[in-house]
C-alpha cells in the first residue's frame, strides 16, 4: 500500500465506505440504476479519472451485489474497449482518406441502461 498514491488510497477508501453504505440502503436496484447511469455517462463521455480506480469499485461491488448486475458494468467496459480498437482500426484504414472527424462506441444490448439522465 506504501506505493500507493494519496489519490489512489482516497479512492480506495470512497470506493469502501460506498460499498458499505450499499450494504444498509433498502432499495438497492435504485442504487444500482444511478451507479449503471452515472458509470455510461463517464464511460461514453470519456469523464472517468481512472480506469483502474473504476474496475476496483466494479469489483468491490461484485462480492456485495453478485455477478449478475456487475457483468453489466464489465460488458460496459468490454464495449468501450471495443469501441476504441474499432476506431483505431478505421482511422488506420480509411480514417486518413477522408476528412471527417468520428467517433462511434459500441453498446451492447443488455448491458447499458435505456433510461435517460434528466437534467437537474
């Protein structure tokens, strides 16, 4: 742990008071929903500080919520990786020829949530 940064420990310990807390909430499936929602919108928008930081919280959630709705999140993660070497590909192959700026992210059906955030 000595290695860590105070950053890296910060988010350790956010990431284990938050799934603490999860413990005590009553209506877990709307914890679980904002968590989907919240994690889309920093994953599609490029908003998240660390990947790692994210998986570790993925997987801290994993032994309280169980393997079901987290492979939801992973599948998130699997697309976004995806989605990346895809683009990657394209701008390797075609990208160069024409001068059109894109970017497209797969999303796998099932794994990311179909509501939307409304505004605040």
């Amino acid at each position: 742990w000595q290695s860590q940064t105070s950053g890296q420990y910060q988010r350790r310990v956010h990431g284990d008071h938050v799934v603490m807390l999860y413990g005590y909430i009553r209506d877990k499936d709307v914890f679980e929903r904002d968590y989907q929602l919240f994690l889309s919108n920093r994953l599609l928008q490029g908003l998240s500080q660390s990947e790692q930081a994210e998986k570790s919280m993925i997987g801290k959630l994993k032994t309280e919520c169980g393997y079901q709705w987290t492979s939801k999140l992973e599948g998130m993660f699997k697309d976004v990786q995806l989605s990346s070497e895809l683009m990657e590909q394209w701008k390797a192959t075609v990208g160069g020829d024409i001068a059109v700026e894109l970017s497209v992210n797969v999303c796998t059906t099932g794994s990311w949530p179909t509501s939307t955030m409304s505004a605040c």
